[in-house]
C-alpha cells in the first residue's frame, strides 16, 4: 500500500538521486559538523546524524539547507520505518565512498613515497659513479 503513496515515491527518489550524487560525485570529502557527518559533493552536502533522533540534512553549496529529514525508525509506522532503511542505505554508501577514496590517497602516497626512493638511489648511483670518475683522472 505504501508504494502507492506520493510521498513515499517522492521521498524515494530524493534517496535515489542522492545515492546517485554519491557515486558520481567528483568531489568527495568527509568532515564532521559536531554529530553530524558530512559529505561535500560536487552541488550539495549531505550531512547524516546516527545518534538519536536520526536525521538527514541536504544542503546546497552555499550552505542553505534543501531538506531535513527525520529517520528515526518507528515499528509500525511505515513511513519511518522506509527512512530508516533509506538513512542506512545513505550512510552505508557515503561511507564506502568514502573508504575507497581514502584507499587511494593511501595507494597514491605509497606509489610517490617508491618513486622518490627509487629517484633518490638512481641518483646516488649517479653520483658515486662520478666520484669513481673523479677519482680516476
């Protein structure tokens, strides 16, 4: 019966959309604003309380808030008890973003720290070989 609902489907796509500017985002960075966890996107952030009540925050880049959303999960309301599984949904893939784009900072950082010690023993080599010479003539 809730399928059938307007706000139910309005809701639903707002959720959509928002998993959508997770995935697709450019610009991905996490912060904390007190309780709530942050993620700036390209256009808009989303902020995400966990502890109670549950809420969900959508703000535009200049920081006026779009939507405020109460997630708390409430048994036999079936409203809440979609955005509850919608706030889950949210947090669980903000926050795997979030993990693969720290991965690959790590992997960037481990990849420049080889490479400049690889440069620094091309160029040590480099400069006995000369000394060699030096001594040589």
């Amino acid at each position: 019966m809730l399928i059938f609902n307007k706000q139910f489907r309005t809701e639903e796509k707002i959720i959509s959309e928002l998993v959508k500017k997770i995935k697709k985002s450019e610009k991905f960075v996490q912060s904390w604003d007190g309780l709530e966890e942050v993620y700036e996107l390209d256009t808009i952030k989303i902020g995400l309380i966990s502890a109670a009540p549950k809420e969900l925050n959508v703000y535009d880049k200049s920081g006026k808030e779009i939507l405020s959303m109460n997630c708390d999960y409430i048994s036999g309301n079936e409203m809440q008890e979609a955005r509850a599984d919608w706030f889950h949904e949210l947090v669980e893939k903000a926050r795997k973003r979030d993990k693969k784009e720290k991965d690959k900072k790590q992997m960037r950082q481990a990849t420049a720290t080889i490479k400049a010690k690889k440069q620094a023993e091309v160029k040590e080599a480099a400069m006995m070989k000369a000394l060699e010479q030096i001594k040589g003539l």
